[in-house]
C-alpha cells in the first residue's frame, strides 16, 4: 500500500498495510524471510545504540524484513507512528516495564487483570527496587489517589482478564500527563477494531498476538505501538538486549492472520451476543458478564470507548468445578483449554482461589469485591467462529 495510504478504511489497512515493496520476485503474498544474518554492503555500527529507521538489515534480533511488514501492518491499525513486534505478549509487556522504569519508580497497575503480567509487577519489579500499587483501575479517582510524585507509568488493561472491567483510558491519560507519567495500555481483548487507546491519549499499547491478532492458535507473538521516540528506545535496548524476538515466520502467520481481522471480530461479536443470551436465559447460570449488555456496570462507557464488544464472556454457575470437570469430558466443539481470541471456542474456569493467592494479593473491599462477582470462580468463554447455534448446544449438554 503507498504512502498516501493514512485515509483508507481499516479493512484495506488490516490486508494491504506494511505489505509493500519487499519482494524481489513481483510476489503478491509477503515474502517470508528465514534469516538471522544479512549481506553487508556499507559501513555500519555494530552497536545497535546506533541504529536507527533508516539502518540497513543486519541481524534479525535487531529488525528483518517480514517482522517489519508485521510492525508497520500493526502500526497502521492502532493510528501509531511506529512498532515492534516481539515474541509473546509477556515478551513485549516486560520490555516496557522494564525499559521504562528503574529503581526508586513507582508503578500504578491495574489490581486484577493478566496473570502473567500481575505477578511480574508484583513479584519482580520490587526486586529492582520499583514499588508498585494495584489499584481497581475502573475508577480514575483511585488511579488519581494512587499518584506519587515518584510515579512514571500508569498500566490499564482493558476489558481486563477475567472480569472483564473497563477503564476510562481519556480519564487515565489525563491523570498520568499531569504526572508526566507513561500511560501504558494492555489492549489484548480489544484490538484496534475495538478501541485505538492512543487516540484516546495512551503512550503505548501492548497486545498479546497470540489472541484475536494472529487468531488461530497457531503462532506466540507480542507488539508494542507508539511514537517514533519510544518505539525506537524499546528497539535499541529491549529488543536487542533483552532478545524477546519473534520468528519470522510467526510474523509471517500472524500477518496473515490479522488481514481478516476486521470481519472476525465482527463475527466473533455476533456469536458473543448469540452466547450471552442462551446463558442468561439458562437457569444453572448466576452471572453474565459481557461489556455489550445493558446490564453491565460499564456499558455507557463500553460503548463510547469500544466500536466492538469483542467476543470474551465470563459467567458463573453453581458447582463450577464438577461443571469444568463435565466440560473437559463431553465438549463436543468448544476446547476446554486456556487461550483466547482464537476462531475455535475456548472456555477456561479461572479459580478465585487460584487467581488471589497466586496473582492477584487482594485484601479488603478489593477481594470483597471479586468475590461478589466471581465467587469461587469465573469461566471465561473466548466465543469463537463456529455457529451460534453448535456453541450454545455444547454448553447446553454440560451446564
Ligand atoms: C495472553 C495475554 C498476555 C500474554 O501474552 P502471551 O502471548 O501469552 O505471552 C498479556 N495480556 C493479556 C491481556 C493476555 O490475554
């Protein structure tokens, strides 16, 4: 796609953008290119310290042909000046943290969202000498009270793992630029169909490319969106340094995946309802979560910060571990399996015990606060592709 490309629709950009005038062949599919080295044939750096945009292909820890494709196919879906693509979503989430904060920083995060990512702030980061305070990121007041005059980044994750809570992201970037603070966004269950939360004011956004991007269970990736300043910082050290790369052909079938993006998270939300309204309509069923219902205690705020629902649901029944015992036994479509985002159907029964002795730590009106909606625990559903009507009979035959 050219340059003047900025204005197209983002299905033309999920398909065309950063597939462009590599190929040596005339190929109309993006090359994939295996290799870690490439022929010099100028005077470079061997410090990646000076690399910049413009640098010749040296070795693909550093940059590589087709992980540039994906970075710039990325880039133009989240509206960012630049990107980096990175092996996993821990991958790209511990290159930020790590690349922007240093001891005696303080960090305010989300106080239920990813595991992986809650008991990286809350087991590693200490160690370096970074404080950090989990707060219910659904309120800007407490984001607000949370602030320190030693505070450099403010993380969201929304919808967030597994509740499904929001945050206002305008909300949030107006407290962290006072603070002069990064506000870093963890978009996974969004996608940019869904949310663009540099638009709305965020520095960076992260996303697991294992879920709805590449969207077929296939392949691990990560990315981190945002200017051209902080993109090429994280490329120069955390990338080069910490050396979470992507393989090139993850980039490759993530890329691939992502060009039908567009239509399937519109597929994937179709389903969603479909799913909400069997299981709110099944008597074992105590509670339905989905930001696309009335009854969500965010709706209003999901539907000026979302162009899409998404297709996560988290509900609750009686019973739920013999319930997930009948599940791994006689489900016929659905896998019961971790994961999401993919087109199979996914359920998982996230265990509140689990969740807040191992990754979470809640006390107080924070636990209450779980507990009232979770109980002993939650299954989040990652509503796939399949029919409507093959996914409410699964769970049907093990409700
Ligand atoms: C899966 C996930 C991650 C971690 O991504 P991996 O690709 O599994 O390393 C981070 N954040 C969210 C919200 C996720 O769902």
């Amino acid at each position: 796609m050219t340059s003047n490309s900025k204005n197209k629709g983002i299905s033309t950009k999920a398909i065309h953008a950063g597939e462009d005038r590599r190929s040596s062949t005339g190929a109309s599919a993006p090359d994939l290119v295996m290799s870690s080295s490439f022929l010099i044939d100028e005077e470079v750096s061997f410090s990646a310290t000076n690399l910049d945009a413009d640098s010749p292909y040296i070795y693909t820890r550093w940059s590589n042909p087709t992980t540039a494709q994906l970075e710039e196919k990325l880039a133009a879906l989240e509206q960012a000046e630049a990107c980096i693509a990175l092996a996993s979503g821990m991958a790209a989430t511990t290159a930020v943290l790590l690349q922007f904060l240093s001891k005696g920083d303080h960090l305010v995060i989300s106080s239920t969202n990813y595991p992986g990512t809650a008991e990286f702030a809350r087991q590693t980061l200490p160690r370096f000498g970074i404080s950090v305070s989990p707060v219910d990121t659904r309120e800007p007041e407490y984001i607000q009270n949370a602030i320190r005059s030693e505070t450099k980044m403010v993380w969201l994750e929304s919808p967030s793992n597994p509740l499904l809570r929001l945050a206002d992201i305008a909300a949030a970037a107006d407290i962290a630029t006072q603070q002069g603070a990064l506000l870093v966004v963890d978009s996974t269950f969004a996608t940019p169909i869904a949310s663009r939360p540099l638009e709305l004011g965020a520095d960076l956004v992260v996303h697991s490319l294992t879920k709805y991007m590449g969207g077929h269970g296939d392949a691990m990736g990560g990315s981190i969106c945002g200017s051209r300043e902080l993109i090429s910082a994280l490329r120069g050290e955390a990338l080069t340094h910490y050396g979470g790369v992507i393989s090139p052909f993850n980039a490759w079938l993530i890329m691939r995946g992502m060009a039908t993006l567009p239509m399937r998270m519109r597929a994937h939300e179709e389903n969603a309802l479909a799913v909400v309204e069997f299981l709110q309509n099944h008597p074992r069923v105590e509670v339905v979560i989905y930001p696309g219902l009335d009854s969500h205690p965010q709706h209003e705020l999901a539907k000026r910060q979302m162009d899409n629902f998404s297709g996560m649901v988290a509900f609750r029944v009686a019973d739920a571990k013999q319930v997930a015992e009948r599940m791994m036994s006689d489900l016929e479509v659905i896998h019961y399996a971790v994961s999401l985002g993919h087109h199979r159907s996914l359920i998982y029964l996230m265990q509140t015990e689990d969740l807040i002795e191992s990754s979470y730590r809640l006390e107080g009106e924070e636990l209450k606060s779980y507990r009232a909606t979770a109980g002993d625990g939650l299954f989040r559903l990652s509503v796939g592709l399949e029919d409507a009507k093959d996914l409410c009979e699964d769970l049907g035959r093990v409700l």
